[in-house]
C-alpha cells in the first residue's frame, strides 16, 4: 500500500472551503498540469467562456401531446439526448419560458441524479425546454468550440473534478459554483475541429438512422392497411366472466374494447403468432447493489449494467450510471449479441432497443431480450430488424402492453404476459423492404458509437489529467 502525501495552503482551503484531501489532490494536480501544459486552463465559469447559464423552471409542468419538448434531466445522456421521452409542454407555455429555451449549440449539463452528463443541442432541434435539473450553457465560440466543450465535460478529466466537488448529500447535485468551478483545458484550434467534426458526424448518424426508423414505421402503418383511428373504443364496456379467467387477469384493461377490437383487426387483415411462439424471451438478472461500481470506479474488465433508464434512443446508453465486474458477467452467461431486441418488462413498460456490434452489457431482470427462433425465421421470412420494428408500433405492442398490465406492489408489470402478445406478419417483400431499413439505421448507429468512443479516447489521450 502506498501512502500519498499532498501539501495544500491554508489560504486554498480557506477559499474553497472544503478540508477534503481528494479535493485538494485533484485541483493541486490540475494546477500543476495548468503550469506544465502547452495550452490554457480554464475555469467553466470564466467571463472569457461562459456567456450564460441558467435552468429550468422549477414549478410543475402541464403536459400535452403535441407542442415544444421538455427535456428533463433523465433525458439528457452523454452526448446524446433521449428523443423518445416524449413531454411536451404547449406552444403558449414555451413563449413564456424563454430564459430556459434551447437554442441549437447549447449545451445541457445534468445537476441531478446522473451527475453531469452533457449534450449539445442539435442545429434542427425545434422548439424546447428543460427542467430545474437541468442547466443550458451559451458559450462565447471563439474563445472555445461548444462541441469540444460539450464532449470535454464527459470526459474522465470531468467526471473526476465533479466527484471531488460533490460532497454532503444523499442525493447528488451540483449548484452553480461548483459548476462554474470545473476546470476546462484548451486545446489548440486544429484539435477543437477535429473533436466537432467527429461530433457533429455523430449527431448527423443518429439523425440518418432515426429518419430510416421513422420510414419503416410509416412504411408498416401503409402496408398493415388498418385504419386503427376508426376502432371501436367504448368507455362503459361489460365482459364475461369466463373472459377475466382466460389469463386471470381481474382488471378493466384486460377487456378493454380498444384493445381487443384492435387485435381482432389485426387476426382479420392477416396471420398473427404470439411472440412466445415465434421467438424465446430471456429476463436480466439482479446483481445487487454491492457490485456496482460507478464509472470511476470501475476496473478494465467491468462491464455496463442496463436499467431500465439506461434505454434510450432504441439504444442500450454506452455510458450508464453503473458497470459490475467481468466475473459476473462470465458467471451470468446472460447470452446477449448483436442483433437481439431487449424490451422493458416492469416499470416504464416498452421501451425497446437493439443491441449492436459495440454493445457488451448485464441486463437487470425488468428487461426481457428477444431472439427468434430459427424455425420461424425459415418459416415465416422473419427477421430481427423486423419483430424490432413491430414492437414500436404503438397500437400493437403499447396496446397489448396496456392490456395485460397489473401493479405488483408499487411496480407496474405485464409479468410473463409478454409471450401473449400477438405479431402480425405482413408479406415477404414488405417484410424485406422493413429488414433492410431497420438494419441500415443500426449500421448507423453502430458507427456513431464507434466515433463516441474515438472522441473519448483522444480526449483522454490529449488531457491527461
């Protein structure tokens, strides 16, 4: 065991008020690094840098369908935003919100809950909003590129300037000042643009694969030829008993007319399956809460563990709140690859996403993955890209999801139900049209993971701090 001695001045401790040694280590060493770097250090909350910082409102939203997008905090991942979080708040509440509107080059900081994650707001975001736990930062550009600060602030150099300046609290949170207080390297010119150009060929890779996502949808709502607005959907409805124990499920939503008038549409138009037939589900595992490490504490082998929050974007997050040891995993032998489906089995119940060539991970137990099984992929022309695909569409899965929903203590859940839900299968060709839409957008995402990851990589390498 080494023992590390550090020697601070009593004015540094004085001024920071903190009597913490590894926060007086790590701000010694960044003033260390500021004397023996080739470019300038920065605190975040320097006149030169920051030109505005501000949060969300802190009263309570209404909302809506349809209007501006209200990003909350768990929304807000590193380098990237959750665009299927899906609040909004009305076109008339955003006018009077403009302190906290998002303009395209802010850059949104979480204060709460996953501590510091950043993402910068895209060019063609459209109109939106944030909430108190969130803080948009404005940037004087030619002091610093936005997209180089956005991706500094997930950085290593970061992550440990923000677990040094949190202290006192059960929950974390970040005020003000110790925001403004984080030290910023500069780099020179030609290292900024080559970190935006590799973000921005991110973002733009995100956005290619949404819109491919978007098309197979539209593309699936053409052919299924179901015009699920005219299906019947009663507020007073009665049922039969012999209906209730059919699952043994005593609740309205089972019988809901909405529902069943839906599935009984789909059995009409074409062939279903339920998805047990077609495809074997396999829930996560718990591994409790002493093997968890957090991303500074986590050893070269440790391994990503996804939550049910950690889904966003059809994706599993690259960068979640925790990673649990290599032995685990290999322990586990959970059997997930690329090109499996997950799906949210308890809680927010449906989110789903598919898995890539970058994604090594430990799923919890309220994630189920899907994987078809070969006799159908041979029999009924199916694929994963397409099953993926099926399971987004609100009126089958969300509907079926709905259905067979019951609250087991304070958690929703659809429990082993999911094996019941039914999956049309439309034609061949509309099949292999939606099999290669889906699986383009993945090649994109799988890429813009790789430019996250080379971003890091050459931050890390450049700023080792």
């Amino acid at each position: 065991m080494t023992i590390k001695f550090t020697t601070t001045p009593i004015k540094k401790i004085l001024e920071s008020d903190r009597f913490e040694p590894r926060y007086h280590i790590l701000f010694n060493r960044l003033d260390e690094y500021k004397k023996d770097s080739s470019y300038e250090i920065v605190k975040l909350g320097d006149k030169q840098l920051l030109k505005k910082i501000t949060d969300g409102e802190h009263a309570g939203q209404v909302f809506v369908e349809k209007g501006a997008k209200f990003v909350k905090n768990s929304a807000v991942r590193d380098f990237s935003i959750n665009l299927l979080d899906g609040f909004y708040i009305s076109l008339e509440k955003q006018k009077l919100l403009q302190r906290s509107a998002l303009k395209p080059l802010d850059i949104l900081f979480t204060t709460v809950g996953h501590l510091g994650s950043t993402a910068i707001v895209p060019e063609d975001f459209g109109e939106a909003n944030i909430n108190q736990n969130v803080v948009k930062m404005e940037i004087f550009g030619d002091f610093l590129d936005p997209y180089y600060l956005a991706a500094y602030l997930n950085s290593n150099a970061t992550k440990r300037q923000i677990a040094a300046l949190f202290t006192g609290n059960i929950h974390g949170i970040l005020t003000y000042p110790k925001v403004k207080n984080i030290r910023i390297a500069v780099p020179d010119k030609k290292f900024q643009d080559m970190i935006r150009s590799l973000y921005r060929k991110s973002i733009d890779l995100e956005k290619e694969a949404f819109a491919l996502i978007e098309q197979a949808k539209n593309y699936f709502y053409e052919k299924i030829g179901i015009d699920f607005k005219k299906i019947e959907k009663e507020v007073i409805f009665s049922t039969k008993l012999s209906d209730f124990q059919k699952a043994d499920l005593w609740t309205p939503s089972y019988s809901y007319p909405l529902y069943n008038n839906t599935i009984k549409a789909l059995k009409k138009q074409w062939e279903t399956y339920p998805l047990g037939e077609i495809s074997t589900a396999k829930k996560g595992d718990e591994v409790g809460s002493e093997n968890y490490n957090k991303y500074l504490e986590k050893g070269v082998h440790d391994v990503p563990f996804i939550r049910t929050s950690d889904i966003v974007n059809y994706d599993i997050d690259q960068y979640p709140d925790f990673y649990i040891p290599g032995e685990i995993y290999h322990e586990l032998q959970q059997d997930i690859k690329s090109g499996d489906i997950l799906f949210t089995n308890d809680g927010k119940i449906g989110l789903v996403a598919m898995l890539t060539s970058q994604d090594k991970a430990i799923i919890q137990s309220h994630i189920k993955r899907i994987r078809l099984k070969k006799e159908y992929i041979d029999k009924l022309n199916l694929s994963q890209e397409y099953l993926f695909l099926v399971l987004l569409i609100k009126e089958i899965t969300l509907y079926q999801a709905q259905k067979y929903t019951v609250i087991q203590s304070t958690i929703p859940t659809i429990s082993n139900h999911l094996a019941a839900f039914e999956v049309p299968i439309l034609d061949k060709k509309s099949i292999d049209h939606i099999t290669q839409l889906v699986k383009k957008a993945f090649v994109l995402k799988d890429e813009r993971k790789k430019l996250i990851k080379e971003i890091r990589e050459k931050i890390e390498n450049k700023v080792e701090v």
